[in-house]
C-alpha cells in the first residue's frame, strides 16, 4: 500500500533502494507501528521510522521531510492536547513587560483570563476543531490554535498565516539552508561579483601577456617575460541569516542566494538566528541547542574588514527586537536592539537583505524597526537589490 510512497521519495531525488523500503515494510509487519491504545495511529511514529529505513545520510533529511510531506499532503499533524503545557513556558509567557499602551491592547483578555480559558479548554477539548472562536483548532477567530486570525492569540502546532501570534508553544525545528542549490540564472552571482576585489600579493607566479607584449615590442622582438603576483579575493563576508518560521516562504531564494555567496566568496563565514540576533547564533540547524555560539565570541572573532550581511524578512512581534525576554522561544535577558547595533559598530560595512516585497515593508513595524536599526542599509532579495547592497559594501 506504500508503493506510492517509494516512488515520492524517488520524485524527490532520494537514494532510496528497494532493499531500504522491504525493510521498512517488514518492519511494519512486525508491529514497530501500530494502533495506540486509543485506537488512533501515530503519524509521528510512522515517520521516526521511515526516516530510520529509508534514509542513510542526515543530509538527505530535508529532501524526506519536503517528500513525507507531498505524500502526506492533508495530513494536519497538530500538537498532542492531551499533554500538559509546560510549566515554565506558562511562567514566560506571565514575564514579558509591557508598556502601558501595549497592555492597553489585549485589555479585552488578560494575560492571566488567556492563560486560565487555554488551560480550560486543553481539559475540555476531545476532539480536533476547525473554524470557530473557541476551540483550539485551526481557521477561525479563536485564540487558541492556527492558521486563523485574533490578534492577541498564542499559536499552537502548525504554521502560522497573520503573524500575529503574541506567542508561540510548539517544538520549531528548523532546517540549514541548502548551499548546494542549483540557480536557475546567472544574476545573483553577477550581481555579488560587483564586490569582489582583487589584490596581487605574494610571489610573482603569472605571467602579464599584455606587459610582456609590451616589453618584446619595446626590446626590438626580443622576447622580454614580464610576471605578475598571483590574482586573490581578498573579500571577507560575515553572512547571517535568519531561519524558520516566516523566513520558511523564502526558502528557495534564499538557498539560491546562499549557493550563490559560497561560490563567490572564498572567505565567508555563516551563521543561523531566528527573527532577530541575540546572544548566541548557531551553524548547523539540528544542533542549534546544543551547539551556540555566543554573539560576543562571534563579535571578537572576526576583524572589522569582514562585510556584514543580515538576511531576513525583519517580520515579527516589534517586541522581539526592542524587550528584554522578547524572544518567542526563551527569555534573552537582553533585547535585539541591543546586538543588532553591537554588530554593526562591530562590523562597519554592513546592510540587511530582506526577501519580503518592498511593497509590504511600509506595513510591517518590525521592518521599520529595523530599518531604523540598519540606517536604512535594507535592500529588496532582488536583481536591483544586490547590485544596491554590493555597491554599498564596496565602498
């Protein structure tokens, strides 16, 4: 019943065997999988387990999870109710400051009556909801769920649609972007080529064709080699790129532009964050926890030659940037604000590359914000954009 499923993992260019998939069906023949005990099957364990047997490489997981879920398309894997909200997620969430007019805004429901209602309805709620203004579900007006609209709602499981969400529970797994992404033209590289310098340095080890042309012609055809130090990118990119969430809708030319800078740019340093910079950033996704490092080490690592480059749609709660504990996922005793200018003081020829259309900037507060931030240094992920942003790092 899966042979659909094998060829999907194919379309996506998986190096998934026939041995690798008999594997994985005797594995379900053996009971790996199976009913729960209410019942309900769990698409969870499905995956862990095909994931297991089919795929041999971690760098192969992306192209599983975008597979998994094509074939599963419709499948709507939410947060398990049924399981208590953390404690200490509850206690943040009480922390955040506010300024007067900002509490004034979700006056309509308290912190204290928004945590008290969700706690009550994880109790009462059996069953998955869709629609509405009470449930946790998915569409409607409630404030509980996603994918529908309340501007003072918390998130849960799912992908949000009006970026509203004040904040957010559910484990947020992000991917690294895929350097190895094929362009489908030749513009972005064109385009970052305008920054790049070369310096001959070194021992002379080529030969200058038009100097010696030069010199022969001048020596009565007496042939006279003229040499020259070798041609170096001396260019250093410090590249930090935002990840996950909103940034999930600019994947594809992101990953284009993130090939395009690692085949330019022969020094180039990388590093991850989400929504804003705080005190730590990290380089491989899965690890993202366990590996940090912190922004000041990155700060001090790094000379004030290297050319800073932010990407990232600047889109989310302008708390974020400008509150202490404004982060979505842990309490960052010191706001974005704060290490956005530590870097650019750091880092003086700086800008911010921002994927969402210009037209929407004026729209979002988090963007002017940080705009604001970046001196106006924002360009567009456009042709106009780039060519923009590296005639400003060259100078």
């Amino acid at each position: 019943m899966l042979i659909d499923f094998f060829y999907t993992l194919r379309a996506g260019k998986l190096p998934v065997s026939v041995k690798e998939f008999l594997t994985l069906l005797e594995a379900l023949q053996a009971g790996m999988v199976g009913p729960k005990s209410d019942d309900a099957w769990s698409l969870d364990d499905f995956y862990y387990l095909a994931r297991t047997a089919l795929v041999k490489d971690e760098k192969h997981f992306d192209k599983f999870d975008r597979a998994f879920a094509a074939y599963f398309k419709g499948v709507e894997m939410l947060a398990d109710f049924r399981k208590e909200i953390p404690a200490d997620w509850l206690r943040k969430m009480l922390e955040r400051e506010l300024t007067p007019e900002q509490k004034a805004a979700i006056e309509k429901m308290g912190w204290d009556e928004l945590m008290e209602t969700l706690k009550k309805r994880l109790e009462e709620q059996k069953e998955r909801h869709e629609g509405g203004n009470k449930w946790i579900g998915t569409g409607g007006t409630s404030p509980f769920g996603h994918g529908g609209y309340n501007p003072q709602g918390i998130r849960i499981g799912g992908a949000g649609k009006n970026k509203s969400a004040v904040k957010v529970w559910e484990q947020r797994a992000y991917r690294d972007y895929d350097d190895t992404q094929e362009l489908g033209t030749r513009n972005i590289k064109v385009a970052l080529r305008r920054l790049r310098k070369f310096a001959r340095e070194g021992h002379e080890l080529e030969l200058d064709l038009p100097d010696t042309i030069r010199a022969t012609a001048a020596n009565a055809g007496w042939l006279d080699i003229k040499m020259v130090p070798e041609r170096h990118n001396n260019v250093k990119v410090l590249l930090l790129m935002d990840v996950g969430g909103t940034m999930d809708e600019h994947i594809q030319r992101v990953e284009e532009l993130f090939s395009a800078v690692k085949s330019e740019f022969k020094h180039l340093e990388f590093y991850y964050f989400h929504n804003c910079v705080y005190d730590f950033m990290w380089k491989n996704n899965r690890r993202r926890f366990a590996e940090k490092f912190p922004t000041w080490d990155i700060i001090r690592k790094y000379n004030k030659d290297y050319k800073l480059i932010f990407v990232g749609d600047a889109t989310m709660s302008p708390y974020e940037i400008l509150q202490p504990g404004g982060s979505v996922e842990y309490n960052n005793e010191e706001p974005g604000a704060e290490w956005l200018q530590r870097l650019t003081h750091a880092f003086p020829r700086f800008a911010w590359i921002n994927p969402e259309p210009q037209g929407v900037w004026q729209y979002r507060q988090s963007i002017s914000i940080i705009q604001q931030l970046m001196g106006d240094r924002m360009y567009p992920l456009s042709l106009k954009g780039l060519e923009e942003t590296m005639r400003l790092l060259s100078k």
